[in-house]
C-alpha cells in the first residue's frame, strides 16, 4: 500500500481530466480499489508476507541482516534489487495481458517495480516512473533489464524509448536535483469513518503514533513498547493508530493512551503538535505536508532514507528504538526551531505542482510524437 497510495492522487487527477485510468497492482496494494478506482488483481492470492518468509528461509544472511533493521541506502544494492524483482517477475505476466488487452497510452509504474518496464517496452509506449519519498530511484531502468531479462525475452521487449520520472520529495530536502518532475505530495491514507473525538480540537497535546501496515509485522512493536514506558510521564494524550497489528501482548495500557483502528492519517493530524513513526514515506511526507514535527524510528528498507532525509531538514529527529524516552518526546514536542522548519517544509510542499498541472503535462507528453 505504501507504493500505490502515493500514486492516487496522480490517478484520480488524470480520471478528474477524463481519461481512463487503471490500476494493475495485487496483495495488499488492491486497496487502491476503495479509492473509486477500477483495479485488476495480476496475482490472485498475493501476500507480500508469504512472499518474504519464503525469501528469508531461502536466504539466511538476509534474514539475519532483516532482524538486526536492514539499513537500505540505495535502491541499486544488489540485495534490494533482488527482493524488488522477485516481486516484478511475479507481476509481468498478467501485466503484459492486462495491458495488450486494455492498450494503454502510457505506463505509470512505481519506481521500485520493473513489470511496466517490460509492459512499455513491448507496447511501445512511453513509462512513467512514479516516486514515493526520498529514495532515489534514477539510473534503476538499465538494471531492470539485467534482473527481469527472462521476462524482457520472453514477452520480446526492450526497454522503453520514451520515459520520465515524477518526484514527490520536497526538494529542499534532497542533496540532488530533484529527478524528473516534481510534484506535490497530496495526502491519501484511505478513507475512512471519524470518530467524534478524531474531529474536535483536544483539551490536551495529542501525540498519533503509527508503524505502518509492514514494520509491525517485520520488525515488531518494540518501538510502542518504549512508548508506553514513557507515556505516564508525560503531559500529553498519545493515540496508537496501529491498524490490524496484535496489540494483545502490550498489557494494560497507561491511561493517556488509547488504540484506534485504521483513521486516515491526516485527519488525526489536524490537530497533532507531533508524530511519532517507523520512517515510512506515507507517514513522513504526510506529516511534512501537514507541518507537523516528527520523531521518526526506522527499523529497515527505505525507511532510514525517508528518516535521515526528515531529520537533515530539521522538521524532526530520527533516533534508534532504545533512544525513544519521555526527555526526547518532550524535547521535540518545544523546539521551536523544529516547529519552524516543520512549517516551512508544508509551504514548500503546497507550492509545488499540483497533481493536476502534472496530469496536464503528461497528457502533452503522450501525445507528442
């Protein structure tokens, strides 16, 4: 879900300017469905899940490297690629009947995937490369080709001729160029029903608390168990949005804390002075276009770049797990200089391209020749 989300803002803008949009995706990511969006499942019974556990059991060292919090900084690590194309071999195939059944102008494909590379390149139409934070994903397409070459033969593709790439980190917070077009990062964490309380202004400071939808599975819920050691101490309400995730072996909990199902995101931070998270890039920009200052505790894949990216700006402080104590908490919660640069952040986000503008330009894009 963390890949497609950050691309239905761009899809609905396109269907928002009256062109058809389809999302080719499967396991979790089928969610793009209750965004109103038509989806195809390309691998009925997916479960990234199963998927991983089958890796880990096959590849001892990278399971060791996963327990100890993987630190992924680059996208073309040998290791990485590997996981991401294990994932791309199992989506071409229904991809490219998908696709030469639907014939599609162009391709919009998540940069860590490789299928609609072969899609495009076989159709010969242009590909879009869609970011999701601030790994960087420039220079992957020469090595899609080497890792997916069974599928480049077989579907008799070549890489595409026509690409580009549309970046949604805010480029302030980048030691490059942003690649290709920048757009802004709109908000979408599903919908979803608020409670009373979710939309009224708290009496009280109210810090959200999220690990995502994959870290509680990989890597557990140490960093809520330190949360909940600091909580009594401090002057503030905490609101544990952990979705699905088994809380049952937690304990009691302290009574400022309260465990909420599944509430979008950026509802719960309308009125947050803080968010406390696992590095994700839907939770980091989220928070970033809400300008509100984080504290981020990475626990692998990407989520060190979005963390590492965050705390550089200085719109928040990324720490390690046993780092987490009631004096950091309540450090961030009055750093003024952290609030300001929070703030700044959110600006620069609102003034970039809308995904509006950017349908309108890949439209033109298209359409030339």
């Amino acid at each position: 879900m963390g890949h497609v989300f950050p691309m239905i803002p761009l899809a609905w803008a396109l269907r928002a300017a009256g062109h058809e949009v389809l999302v080719a995706t499967a396991g979790d990511a089928l969610a793009a469905k209750d965004a109103g969006l038509p989806v195809v499942d390309l691998v009925p019974g997916f479960d990234i899940k199963v998927l991983y556990g089958q890796v880990l059991r096959d590849n001892p060292e990278l399971a060791k490297e996963m327990e100890a919090g993987m630190k992924v900084t680059d996208l073309r690590d040998p290791v990485v690629l590997s996981r991401l194309a294990l994932v791309s071999m199992m989506l071409t195939d229904g991809a490219v009947a998908l696709a030469e059944q639907w014939k599609p102008d162009v391709v919009v494909e998540s940069m860590i995937l490789g299928a609609g590379h072969v899609v495009a390149g076989k159709l010969g139409i242009p590909l879009f490369a869609h970011g999701f934070g601030f790994a960087r994903g420039g220079g992957l397409a020469p090595r899609w080709r080497e890792y997916l070459a069974a599928q480049f033969q077989q579907h008799g593709a070549e890489l595409p001729e026509r690409t580009g790439y549309i970046d949604i980190a805010p480029p302030s917070m980048l030691h490059e160029q942003p690649t290709g077009w920048s757009m802004r990062f709109v908000p979408y964490n599903a919908g979803g029903v608020l409670p009373d309380w979710a939309r009224r202004t708290p009496e009280r400071r109210q810090i959200i608390v999220t690990l995502g939808t994959i870290a509680p599975i990989m890597s557990g819920l140490g960093p809520v168990e330190r949360l909940l050691a600091a909580a009594p101490d401090i002057d503030a309400d905490f609101i544990l949005a952990l979705g699905s995730a088994d809380t049952s072996g937690l304990g009691a909990m302290p009574s400022n804390v309260r465990v909420v199902d599944w509430i979008p995101l950026d509802a719960l931070l309308q009125h947050s002075p803080l968010l406390i998270h696992h590095g994700g890039a839907g939770s980091t920009l989220t928070a970033l276009a809400m300008g509100v200052p984080q504290i981020a505790l990475p626990s692998g894949a990407d989520r060190y770049i979005n963390a590492i990216a965050m705390h550089d700006s200085g719109a928040g402080v990324s720490v390690e797990e046993d780092e987490l104590d009631a004096a950091l908490i309540e450090r961030v919660l009055t750093d003024d200089k952290i609030r300001h640069e929070a703030g700044r952040i959110r600006d620069e986000i609102a003034g970039l391209p809308t995904p509006g503008t950017v349908a309108e330009r890949l439209h033109e894009f298209v359409v030339q020749r």
